[in-house]
C-alpha cells in the first residue's frame, strides 16, 4: 500500500526529508515513513517543487489558506538536526518554504521550548492549522507523547486553524508567547 493510503485519498501527501543529523532511534520522520504515513526523500533535489516546506527560517506563515497547496503539492517536512537547521535551511531547497506559528514541543527531546519542534510534531501541526484535523491525531496517535503536544497547544492550534492572514497570527503570538518570544526559549 503508497504512503497516504492508509489515512485517505483525501488528505496531502506527506513528505519527510532525512538528512540522517539525528540518533535514528529518535526519528520521529522515520517512524511516521515506516508506518506508511509519510514518504521518505533521499535529497533536497527531489523534493516537489509545488509542495509546502516546512521552514523554521522563513519569513512566511503556514495560514489555513495554505489548504489548497497542502492538497495539491503536498507536505514537507526536514528531518535534520536542531544544531544543523541553519545550515539546512540556508541551502536552496524546493518548495513553498513556510515557517510554523509558534507552538511548544512536547517530544522529550525538547519539551517546552518554544518552536522546537519534533518532525511528527511539526507534520501535525501544520495539518491541524489546514484543517487535516483527523490526519494530525492520527501522527500524534504513534507518539507516546503525542497527546501532550496537543494539551500544551490546544488553545493557540484551534487559534491559528481559525485565522486568515499571517498578521491575525504574528499578533496572536505575541498574545500567547509575549511580544520578544524566541525560538527554543523555555516556556
């Protein structure tokens, strides 16, 4: 059975691109491929030109507008390391580069800091924001820490999947998170 398949002819396609930065034991990105949730990309050249790039650095929210190119396109997550993404992320990769509101972490690696998020956290996320709402539980479903991710965001996910325009959400962090609020602070 293709990747997908299991969840819905419906849902995007989900894309994990693994540089192999991180111990395999703990690859979130690599379990969801090895269920048949996502499909796994050798190298940055062959990721689809059309598809949403989950990018930490881009200037550009993921919005619920985003539905459609979700559709179309696909997902795309990196699988790299958080000491590395900078480096990752300078280089030109493919895609629709869109960057996550700003959410807490729940995997054990990270728990609480703010935007540094798990592949599977990041791949929910984004499908929950876009309305995939069935298709994110059933990531987090294969995490034991899944749940948690979702209790620490529930009030700014439900938030975000509402609003229209990346200022509704810049304004929205600064609400939740505090005007100065940075990536990988503790919350």
């Amino acid at each position: 059975m293709e990747a997908n398949e299991r969840l819905s002819q419906r849902s995007p396609r989900l894309y994990v691109l693994r540089l192999g930065q991180d111990d395999p034991r703990k690859c979130t990105g690599g379990k969801l491929s090895k269920f048949g949730l996502a499909i796994e990309l050798g190298r940055p050249s062959s990721v689809p030109g059309r598809a949403i790039l989950l990018d930490p650095f881009s200037d550009r929210i993921l919005t619920p507008r985003d539905r459609e190119r979700l559709m179309s396109g696909g997902l795309v997550v990196v699988d790299c390391s958080w000491e590395r993404a900078e480096g990752v992320f300078s280089r030109r990769i493919p895609g629709i580069h869109r960057r996550l509101p700003l959410l807490m972490a729940a995997n054990p690696a990270k728990f609480a800091k703010l935007g540094i998020l798990s592949s599977a956290e990041a791949l929910a996320a984004a499908l929950f924001i876009t309305g995939f709402k069935r298709m994110a539980l059933k990531i987090l479903g294969k995490f034991k820490w899944g749940g948690t991710f979702l209790d620490l965001n529930r009030d700014p996910l439900k938030y975000y999947s509402r609003v229209e325009g990346e200022e509704e959400i810049r304004a929205e962090e600064a609400e939740i998170f505090g005007p100065r609020a940075v990536w990988g602070e503790v919350v």
